[in-house]
C-alpha cells in the first residue's frame, strides 16, 4: 500500500475507527439510528477524497473535496449528538473528534487553495 497522499490515508484511518464506533454502538449500545447516520458521514469523507483523486477536472476535484468537507462537518455533528447523550466516553469523543478536526481542517485548506488556482 502506497502512503503518499496524507488526506487519502487519514481519511481510511479515520473510516475504520468510524466503522469501530459503528460496531460498538450497536453491539454494546444497541443505537441504530444515529450510529447509521456517522457510519454513512464518516465513511463518505474517505470515499469523495478518493474519487476525487480520479477527477476529469479540476471543477470536479474541487466538487469532490468539498463534499468530503462537509461530510467532515457532518460527522462533527453527530459525535457531539452522541457524547452529550452518553452514548460514547469523554475520552473517546475526544479522540475521534480530534482525527475528525484535522480532516476538517486539510478538506478546508485543499478546498479553498484549489478553488484559488
């Protein structure tokens, strides 16, 4: 496997502890409407940045990166759902947060540098 493209191996990562969070949801939990929803979000990130290293244009990179952005900001919002209904520890709202954060933060930057170009 081929690691030179930090946004494309993020945003793997971050998909299988998304789909770790899933897991344990529903096993431990048994929620599954909103593990579902982050499932489908969290996921998606990863998804769009690698379709969009297949783009025809840069309209169309630019498109896809924007959607994983907004997935991104997604996502954030169903971990905070959640960790304020105690479905997740501080401590694990805190980690998944954070990876979440800084994919938000390169989506954001290569967004807003490619639209520039």
């Amino acid at each position: 496997m081929v690691k030179d493209n930090v946004v494309v191996e993020k945003s793997m990562c971050f998909a299988i502890r998304i789909v770790g969070l899933y897991n344990l949801l529903c096993s431990q939990c048994r929620e599954y409407v909103i593990s579902r929803q982050i499932l489908r979000s969290g996921t998606s990130i990863g998804a769009n940045v690698k379709e969009a290293q297949c783009a025809q244009t840069k309209k169309d990179f630019v498109s896809k990166m924007y959607i994983a952005f907004k997935e991104s900001s997604e996502t954030e919002y169903w971990l905070e759902l959640l960790h304020r209904t105690k479905f997740i520890s501080e401590e694990l709202f805190q980690e998944l947060w954070s990876l979440n954060r800084e994919l938000y933060n390169i989506l954001s930057v290569i967004t807003k540098t490619a639209k520039e170009d």
